[in-house]
C-alpha cells in the first residue's frame, strides 16, 4: 500500500474545499469571492500533494506554457473581478494541463454506476469524447 503523508492528506483536504468552493462560486452565478478562495486553495492543495517542486515542474514545462498562462491568467483576471472571463481562461488552461489525465479519468467515471450510465448516452458520449480526445481506443 502507498504512504501517504501528513502533508499529502491536508493538500487533499486543501483541494477538495477549493474544487467545492469553486462549485460554489459558479453556482452562485460567478461569486468572485469564493471563486478566488477556491483557486487558492485548490493551488496550495495541489502543492501539497506532489510537492512545491513538482507542481511548478508541472505548471512550467516548455509544451504546457500555454496551458499555463491561460490558467494563470484566469486566476488573475477572476482577482481582478472578472469571473466570468476568468473562468472561461481557467477551464481552458485546465483542459490544456490535464489533457493526457481526463481520457483515464473519464474512463473511470463511466465504470461508477450511476455517473456511467449518464456519460454513457449517445449525445453525451460524443461531448466527453471530443473533449478528452478519447475516441474509444481506451475502452474495455
């Protein structure tokens, strides 16, 4: 069994507040206070769990610079009171970042039952394909 540290628990606590709050911010139609204290924290969780060093290896690779600065650069337009406009950079930069993830983590998603019988539809199936990129080469 993995080790998990101290540090590592309290960054997925960190990270699990700041995707809630984040939820929160866009559900209550673009609050930029909590949208802004869910980026933090979810950053600040992210390090925690792999560590100072290799979040900004992560962040900072030469191929993922452009993922990189429309995240960032969302965090901060959302700062500045633009949420709306921050958002759209951040989720952009964010599928930039975690574009190799999502094709494993929705192939994941659609084994748990309920959540997979959703993602399973046709019209649905073909939006999460072409967002991951996945074009069913990965299925079981």
């Amino acid at each position: 069994m993995i080790e998990i540290s101290d540090t590592q628990k309290i960054g997925v606590g960190l990270a699990g507040f700041g995707m809630t709050f984040l939820f929160l911010g866009v559900l209550l139609l673009f609050d930029k206070g909590l949208l802004a204290i869910g980026n933090i924290l979810f950053i600040s969780g992210l390090s925690c769990i792999i560590g100072l060093q290799r979040t900004f290896f992560f962040f900072f690779q030469r191929h993922k610079v452009k993922a990189s600065v429309a995240f960032f650069g969302g965090i901060v337009i959302v700062l500045l009171g633009w949420p709306m406009i921050g958002m759209v950079a951040e989720i952009y930069g964010f599928l930039l970042l975690f574009r190799g993830f999502l094709p494993a983590a929705v192939n994941f998603l659609r084994m748990v039952p309920v959540l997979g019988s959703l993602l399973n539809l046709p019209v649905i199936r073909g939006i999460v394909d072409r967002i991951t990129g996945d074009n069913g080469r990965n299925m079981v």
